[in-house]
C-alpha cells in the first residue's frame, strides 16, 4: 500500500456528499430561478423549496436586507440521488444515497458533477447580463451513517468514541453523544469540522453519523477552485480513515 495514496473503500458508510459554493450576492430575482430549472428541467425534474442557508462572513456585522432572501430551490433527478441547491448566494450540488444496494459513485463522478451545474448556472447569469458569480467561499462535505458492522459493535468503529464505560459509576450508558472537533486546513484554505453523533433509533438500533466538512475562503491568487476542493476531498477522506478503525475498514472493503 503506497504511504501517498488517498484511502478508497469498496463499501464505504457514505449517504451525501455535497459541494458547494457561496458567491457574492447576485442582482438575482425570483424569476431567475424559473428560468433556469427550464434550462435543466431534462435532467433535473423535480423541484421543492426550503429556507435559505445563512451564509458564512469573514467579517463580524449584521447585514440589513431590503427585501427577504430567496427561498432555496431544489432541483433534482428523477431518482432524487442527484441534488441542486440554489439560493440568491448559494449554490449545491448533492449525491445522496437512497437505497442499501446503491453504490457511491465516486468523488470524480460526483465532482464533475458540480463542476457541470455550476458552469451552466454561470453561464446563465452571463446569458441574463448579470455580473458573473463570483465564489467567496467554498464547501465540500462528507455524511457516513454507521449502523451495522457485523462483528464488532458501532462505537468500536470510530476513535475515541467508546460512551460504554460511562456507566461503570452512577450513570446508565447515554441515549445520544455528541463529538466535534476542528482541524485547519494547510494553506489557509480554512478549516474541516468533524462531527460524531451517536443516537438510539426507536427500534433500539444504534447508529452513528459522522460528519466531516470542509470549508474555506475562495483565493483565485493563491488556488483555483480545484485546487480547494482536491485538497479538502484529501482531508476528508485521510481524516475519515485517521478517526475510524482497522476493523470498521476491513468491514467497509478498504482498498488502498
């Protein structure tokens, strides 16, 4: 196994990757949004609306708005596996897995996958004579649910996170655990969260959801937005393997 290597798994835990960019506030209207799912209405047909997400400021202050944000708009595949987020200053794009037997494509796929959506909303925005958007930061997240591993048990998959010997004294074993942590990012490219949940479902069924998400500033003078994100898919992928273990990767198909 080479020392540099990215980590891969045959049958990784992963249910969503999402990626993402924050642009600076577009002259964007309502119709906007209309038109543009025409555009790509083919391929993704089905829409639904949600609160917008609250953007992420380098700098403290409340901004006064003249009027309410844009709802955020989804856009997605007929399957649904396939996701756009759009909102007056963001834009997403997800891969969620929605059933058992479906495989993670891959982050290659689900990469150029963004990078063709977020080329066609540009694009679009120039078509519309508006100021090109401009990413301020960017995003790129990883959801891996845990729930059965066979031979071992849950928490004995993730570092760190053994809550069974909290109930030697008084207090009986939790219902639910809460873990974060944050690492920078080299280059200042920002920062990865990393979050562990542990949770009882109804049925008595453990699982744990492990959350790893990296964020950071848009530096077109020191790295292009491909550069950000194969740094941040290296990190969430090297730091999914540093936080879980040996036994929960062989589980999982560890190849490389």
């Amino acid at each position: 196994m080479a020392a540099n290597a990215i980590p891969s798994y045959g049958k990784p835990p992963l249910t969503e990757v999402a990626c993402g960019v924050q642009f600076t506030e577009l002259a964007f209207q309502t119709r906007h949004v209309g038109q543009f799912w025409t555009e790509i209405a083919d391929e993704y047909p089905l829409t639904q609306d949600f609160p917008p997400i609250p953007d992420v400021s380098e700098s403290a202050g409340v901004r006064l708005l003249a009027l309410p944000p844009i709802r955020r708009v989804f856009m997605a595949t007929p399957s649904t596996e396939f996701v756009i987020q759009l909102q007056g200053t963001r834009f997403h794009h997800n891969w969620r897995k929605l059933a058992p037997e479906k495989d993670y494509p891959r982050f290659d796929v689900v990469f150029k996958k963004f990078l063709v959506a977020w080329g066609r909303f540009s694009d679009f925005i120039k078509r519309q004579g508006l100021e090109e958007p401009k990413p301020s930061r960017y995003e790129l997240t990883y959801v891996n649910e845990i729930e059965s591993l066979g031979p071992i048990k849950v928490e004995q998959a993730v570092k760190l996170f053994d809550w069974t010997q909290i109930k030697a004294g008084f207090l009986p074993e939790p219902k639910a655990t809460n873990i974060a942590w944050n690492f920078p990012l080299p280059e200042d490219k920002g920062v990865m969260n990393v979050s562990t949940n542990r949770l009882t479902r109804p049925d008595g069924r453990t699982a744990v959801l492990l959350t790893l998400a990296c964020s950071g500033p848009s530096a077109n003078e020191r790295y292009s937005l491909d550069d950000w994100f194969e740094t941040a898919h290296q990190w969430i992928v090297r730091g999914f393997t540093d936080l879980t273990t040996p036994e929960a990767h062989h589980i999982w198909s560890r190849e490389i």
